[in-house]
C-alpha cells in the first residue's frame, strides 16, 4: 500500500512538473520581433502587423525614430546614429536575440543597428527597404534609381534640415493600392522628414554585419524604391533568401496578413 501511494505521489509530481513547464512555455513568447518604420511614417504603419504576431504569441516591439510619430526631436540634433541608438535602446529592452526588420529608410537605420550589435539579431528583414554597401549613405543609393518616382515630388525647407513630399502625391507614391481609410491615415499622419539622416554614410564589416542573417522582402509594385534598384541591392548584399509581395511602397497598410504571414515564415 505504501509502495503504491508513493508511486502515485510521484506520478502527480511528474504531472505537475510537467504542468508548470508547459506554462512556461505557453508565457514565452515564441519569437521577438522589432519593427522599425520608413521616411514620413510612424509606428502607427505597423498596427495590423503586430496584431497579427503577438496573436501568434510573439513579443512585438514598435520602434518610435526620433523626429516621427509623436517625438518632438529637432531636426538639426538627428542622424543615423541618433536613430540607431534608440533601436538599440529597444533592443536591449527584449532581453534576446530578436528579428529586426526595416522598412524603406529603417533599411539604413537596421543596417547600422546590425554592424553595432550582431550578436543581438537573430534575422535581419528587409522590406522594400535601402540596403547600403559599406560607405554608402541613402541619398547616394536613391540617386542610382531611375524609376523611382518620389524625387520629383520632394522639396526641402527654407533652412534644409526637413524634407517634404508633395500632398498632392503622397498617397500614389505610398500606397496607391490600399483602401481609402489606409490612405487617409497616412495622410493624416504625415510628417516632413528630416533630411540630415539621408546623408550620413555606414561603415560596414564582415564580422559585424556581414555575419547576421538576412532576408529581403521585395516589394513589387513600389515606386518609391523600385524593383530594379532592390535587385541591385539584394545581389550586393549577397542575400540568397528573397520573399515577394505583389504591393506598393507601403505592404504592411495595403497587405498586412501577406507581412505579418512572412514574417512569421522568416522565423522558422
């Protein structure tokens, strides 16, 4: 009798055992993901996104660059560095290793942020993104595109330091795909953009981020960065794992499950 009570005394402890661990498991989040927006956008691009992966119980982190978004920062006091530092700021804050993805110019921001803490980035994702090579800042990477459309639309202000995009365009550049509500909320929150990032150039090594992990998320329909010139980029780069959404400049607005389904894809 005593045998028996101590086999069953132990049996239930295995139970709870292995109860408690399948909590802990079920609390952890499966992947970390940190998501940095574009030029003239804001967190706000990525509200369907991180619905759709913290639903599938991953942790989601919204970076805010100076200078967007509610953030007041002058224009005169912002640079790549800046924004590269509060990415860092966030990633810090997973407690692991994370995936990073950059849209447009968050491409330069992730690609800075990847040469100063590699060993912190489990995937680098790139979507319709600037990609430099070492040396190269993103004016010079936008000059080589001429099927963009977005230059001619652009002005700068009196002192320089911001850039704006014509009202007029805002929307076909960015998202002439999605509804009339994706629209307006662009619209609505748009910002000019500063313009001292756009010519701060990266150093880039091969143990820093020539050692992370990469993928490319191909945005079909842009004509803000065109097709051709993310081609050229990828190929540079080197990145052999390259995924395709059939949308403008703006998928996460117009396509958000396509992203937020890709993403997920990128972390198994």
């Amino acid at each position: 009798m005593m045998k028996t009570t101590s086999l069953m005394l132990l049996s239930a402890a295995f139970a709870l055992s292995a109860m408690a661990s399948c909590t802990q498991d079920d609390h952890a989040p499966a992947h970390t993901y940190v998501l940095v927006h574009g030029a003239w956008q804001a967190p706000y691009v990525w509200d369907d996104v991180r619905t759709q992966l913290t639903s599938s119980g991953n942790k989601v982190i919204v970076v805010e660059l100076p200078g967007h978004g509610s953030d007041q920062t002058a224009p005169h006091l912002l640079s790549l560095d800046v924004y590269r530092d509060k990415v860092i700021q966030a990633i810090n804050s997973a407690n692991g290793k994370v995936i990073l993805v950059g849209h447009s110019m968050g491409g330069m921001v992730v690609t800075h942020v990847a040469e100063q803490v590699p060993s912190q980035i489990e995937k680098l994702v790139y979507i319709g993104a600037f990609l430099p090579a070492n040396g190269q800042s993103l004016l010079e990477l936008a000059n080589t595109d001429p099927d963009s459309k977005l230059g001619p639309a652009l002005s700068q202000s009196p002192d320089k330091l911001l850039l704006n995009v014509n009202q007029a365009e805002l929307t076909n550049l960015f998202i002439p795909d999605g509804t009339q509500a994706a629209k307006d909320k662009v619209a609505a929150n748009y910002r000019a953009e500063p313009a001292i990032p756009f010519t701060n150039t990266i150093t880039l090594t091969s143990a820093g981020f020539g050692s992370v992990a990469k993928v490319y998320i191909k945005t079909l329909q842009d004509i803000v960065i065109s097709p051709g010139l993310q081609d050229r980029m990828i190929t540079a780069a080197g990145i052999k794992t390259v995924y395709e959404v059939n949308t403008s400049h703006s998928p996460f607005l117009s396509q958000p499950k396509s992203v937020g389904d890709l993403l997920e894809k990128v972390a198994k």
